[in-house]
C-alpha cells in the first residue's frame, strides 16, 4: 500500500466514524431519551445509553487513528500503530461490560419480578434504530475489514450491539403484546451473552497483536508469492511477520548470484519491496537481508539453524 492509499485509507476510516458520531448525536440518542422519558421504558433509555457509550467509542476511534497514523519519531521508530489496537482493546473492554451489564440487569429484573407495558411508539423507536445501527455496522465493517483497522472493526461491532440492544426493546415489547411478562429480559439476555463473546473474540485478536502473533496464513501465502515470482531470487529463508496496527511488519533473507555486484543485489530487494508494497492490501514495512547463494555460506546458514 502506498503512502497516498495509506492517507486515502485513514480518510475513509474517520469518514465512516463520523457517519456513526452524527446519527448518534442528531438520530438515535435525542430519539431514545425523548421517548424513553415520555413513555416511562426502561428499556429503551437503556438501549439510549447504550447509543451514548457507542458515540464514546467513536471518539475512542477518532483519537486511535489520529495518534496511530502518525509516523516513526525519535522515541518510536516503528510508528505509533500500537495505539490502535489500543484503542481496539479499550472499545471491546468497554463493550464487555456492557454486554455483562445487560445481563446483570435483565436478570436482576426478573428475579424482581418486574412487568413492563406494551408500547406502540416505544417498539417503532425500536425498529428505527435497528434498521440505521445496522445500515452504519455494515458500512463501517466493510471499511474496517478492507483497511485492515482493528479499532474500526470493534466499534462496528459495537453500532451492531447497539442495533441488537433495540431489537431487544423490540421483542421485549412484542413479548409484552403476546402476555410474556419477561419477553423483554430475556432478549436482552441472550443479547448481552452475543455482545460478551463478540467483544471476548475481539480483545483476543488484540492480545495475539501484542505478542507479536504472524499475520494470516492468507497475507503469508500472497508474500511469499511475490518473493518466489522473482526470477534473480534464488531462495529465501527466515520469513517473519507480525502487525502493529493497521501496518504489517515484514523481514526475510533473500539468496541471489554471489556474482551479482552490491549495487544490482540490491536493486533486486528494492525491486521486491516495491511489489510488496503495491500488492499487499495494507500498510507495510520490509527489512530485507540479501546473502549470496555459495556452499561456505549455506553451510554458516544451516549451523545457524
């Protein structure tokens, strides 16, 4: 990915983030308060807060890209890509006690044995936001997912929480209509046990960054495709990966003709950076040791083995 697709990216990042930031502030949030209040549901001033710790996160994401696009400084020579999946971690953080938070409440109600009433307004709320947090999860999902952004891709699992959290008011009052008194704890249950394990999943793909886990087998395969479709590369060996971030890290050892003189060796490795970072989809840094393919030093590698 070039510099130019790198800026493009984090462009259309922060566009969909803002598309969740203002149907949050001028929709969803007003709405739910307003006809929360006025009908008296718990419910749907619930799946309100819910709309407010969705637009946290967004700022969350807002301030992990800003911070995680900048470039390497003298106290941070591989970039500050980290901050973003940072920023992953503390969205679904933040998502798991929301998810825990849902249960606990719907559980706590029933054993109360509270009752709530059917509401027309409240359950046309409902479907509302279902539709809109749905429309913007997809949206944001797609961005994330082609841009490589983990931070994005939790927060789209958030507005997608948030989009289960009304279906819960939803069927809770549907429930209500058909004579289940506690239609509308149960769904939110079962909707906070989906958003617990979403968010779980998602703090586990950050755990794995930090421990410097190997890029997908996939993003592997098409490296190595690039490296063999080199015809001056003899071999290659001590293929690494790893992501900070958005950016994939990338170092190997290439074999070429000991013949070769310095200056053509390494337009070879030039040669392939360039096509690594034209190809691959993502932002990437390549350290590339180029050895010459001689007996004495393949004996030196395979000691070193």
């Amino acid at each position: 990915m070039t510099y130019e697709a790198q800026k493009y990216a984090v462009k259309q990042l922060r566009h969909v983030t803002y598309l969740s930031i203002f149907v949050n502030i001028l929709i969803l949030i007003p709405l739910k308060f307003i006809i929360g209040y006025l009908t008296g549901s718990l419910s749907l001033l619930a799946d309100g807060i819910h709309s407010v710790s969705d637009m946290v996160t967004d700022f969350m994401v807002l301030l992990g890209l800003y911070f995680g696009s900048k470039g390497p400084d003298q106290n941070h020579h591989y970039g500050h890509g980290k901050l973003e999946t940072l920023a992953a971690a503390g969205i679904s953080f933040f998502l798991l006690a929301v998810g825990l938070a849902m249960i606990h409440y719907a559980a706590h109600d029933i054993v109360k044995g509270t009752v709530k009433h059917p509401s027309n307004i409240v359950l046309a709320t409902g479907i509302i936001s279902i539709f809109i947090k749905e429309g913007v999860y997809r949206v944001t999902r797609a961005v994330a997912i082609k841009y490589h952004c983990p931070a994005a891709l939790a927060n789209a699992w958030h507005d997608r929480a948030n989009a289960f959290s009304s279906l819960a008011v939803v069927l809770g009052v549907i429930g209500l209509k058909l004579g289940f008194d506690h239609g509308d704890q149960i769904a939110a249950i079962a909707v906070g046990v989906m958003i617990t394990l979403v968010s779980i999943k998602i703090i586990g793909d950050c755990i794995a960054e930090f421990t410097e886990q190997a890029v997908d087998e996939a993003t592997i395969e098409q490296i190595r495709g690039l490296i063999e479709a080199e015809d001056q590369i003899h071999s290659w060996h001590h293929l690494r990966t790893r992501a900070i971030g958005r950016e994939i890290f990338v170092d190997l050892h290439i074999v070429v003709d000991p013949k070769l003189d310095v200056s053509t060796a390494h337009f070879i490795s030039q040669r392939l950076e360039t096509s690594l970072r034209n190809r691959l989809t993502r932002p990437v840094n390549i350290v590339i040791q180029v050895e010459p393919d001689t007996p004495e030093f393949k004996k030196g590698h395979l000691h070193r083995l």
